[in-house]
C-alpha cells in the first residue's frame, strides 16, 4: 500500500510540474526558414541546456537568457528552422546530466516556408502570356529556312537576268581599217590635217598595203614608189599627196570613193600602225 500510495503520489507531482508552464512571449508570426524566433517561457526545470546544433538538425535552438521565476525557471529561448512547419522544442533541450528534457509539456513553435504552398519551383513568378503565332524555335527555324530559300532564288534570278542581257547586248567589234582612217583621211581632204597626223596616216597606209601586197622585202623609196603606182594603193596616196599641197576647201572630194578599197576587205586586216 505504501508503495501504491507513492506511486500516485510521483505520478500527480509529475502531472503538475508538466502542467506547470508559462509562455511568457513568442514571435507575432512564425519566422521564415533561417530566420531566428524567440520563445520566452517559464518552466519548472532548472539548469536546461542546450547542445551543439547538427547540420542534418531541421531546428537549431540556444539558451539566450535564463533568470529564476518563482517556483519556474525563465528561459529565453531562439531558434532558428531549416525545415517548414510544426517543431518542437523539447526536442533539442537537455538536463544538466545530458538527459533528453520529455517530462516537459510540448513547445510547439512553426516555421514558415519562404516559397508558397503549393509552388512550381520558380524563384519568380512567371507572367502567364498567351501562346504566341510564331512562338517557338521550331516556328523561328522554319522561317530562317523560308527566308533563305527567298534569298537564294532572287540572287539566282539576277544573276540568270545579268547573263540574259549580257548575251542580248550586242558584240563590240574592233574598228574596221576603214574606219580608223576614215578621221585622218577627211582632216586631209579639208587641208586641217597636221604634219604628225600626216606622217601617222602615211605609215598606216604604207603598212597596210605591204603586208596585203606581200612587199615585206622592199623598202624605202622602190616601196613609196610601188604603192604609188598600184591601181589601188596608189589612189588615196596620190590623193593625199595632192590634198596637202593646194588650198584647203578647193574642190569637192569625195571621200568614199577613195575609201572603197579599204571598205571591200573580207576580214578586218591586221593590226595597223595607229594615232
């Protein structure tokens, strides 16, 4: 009976030493993970410490303060959580002999997350925009490709545009021998032709009719004197003979005339002795 009676009464002293807390201040509203809260309660323990905290721990929790209350012992408590939601403290308070302190009442303290419930893993709220007509890489690609294709077809048209009038544009021919004398032989027919002009048109002449007359071998004066008597050579240069050694204007000269033999050649001579 005694023993029953002891019992009861161990059992009864625990109950209202568990019963007897006091919260004398607490945080406003639940801190935010790795914010520090504070807990400033009265608890019928003395001596309560705390130890070191573990980095897998989700509540880090030291003894700031701690002053006798009455029969209690005041402790201000801080804590800082790693982890969202409901914790309790009593979970990380020891007697002085290292014990865990669970003849305590629970103190509940609650972190709040800095991200809403529920949230989709962005760290900034994306706006929601409406699906684009070209949205897309594949949308982009495709109208790179597009615009490629249009480039390279018009650079092909102008170049096949360039060729077309190029072969449309007519050939250039060399000036028939004819037709490089032709200036020459009017200034001399006018009597405007200077003495250089003279001596050009003399050699082109001369050139001209030894390389068609095969004269190459003769020379000097039998080779003025042979092309002044051939019935074709000796024409324009008996001509221009005269036209330099009478006043200019006298008489009318017609110059096609002297300029048929030139005209009648199948193929453009060879290259002559120029202005």
């Amino acid at each position: 009976m005694k023993v029953l009676f002891l019992c009861i009464v161990l059992s009864v002293t625990a109950a209202l030493a568990q019963s007897n807390l006091l919260i004398l201040s607490s945080n406003s509203s639940p801190p935010t993970v790795g914010m520090e809260g504070q807990l400033d309660v009265a608890l019928p323990l003395a001596g309560l410490i705390t130890k070191p905290g573990d980095h897998r721990a989700p509540m880090l929790l030291r003894i700031a303060h701690t002053q006798p209350h009455g029969t209690l012992t005041r402790y201000d408590l801080r804590y800082i959580g790693r982890v969202p939601g409901q914790h309790d403290l009593r979970n990380y308070l020891f007697t002085a002999d290292g014990l865990p302190a669970t003849n305590l009442t629970a103190l509940n303290v609650a972190i709040a997350g800095l991200l809403p419930n529920p949230h989709n893993g962005w760290l900034e709220e994306q706006a929601q925009q409406a699906p684009s007509l070209l949205g897309g890489y594949r949308t982009a690609l495709a109208v790179i490709i597009v615009l490629w294709v249009i480039a390279f077809f018009v650079i092909w048209r102008s170049g096949r545009s360039k060729k077309a009038v190029a072969s449309n544009a007519p050939v250039q021919r060399e000036p028939t021998f004819a037709e490089r004398i032709r200036p020459l032989v009017e200034r001399a027919a006018a009597g405007t032709l200077s003495a250089d002009e003279k001596a050009v048109l003399e050699r082109m002449l001369i050139t001209h009719w030894q390389r068609r007359l095969n004269l190459t071998s003769a020379n000097g004066d039998e080779l003025i004197h042979r092309l002044r008597e051939h019935n074709e050579a000796g024409v324009l240069l008996r001509a221009l003979e005269d036209w330099l050694h009478r006043p200019p204007g006298r008489g009318e000269v017609r110059i096609e005339e002297f300029l048929g033999p030139y005209k009648q050649l199948a193929d453009p001579t060879p290259a002559e002795v120029t202005a």
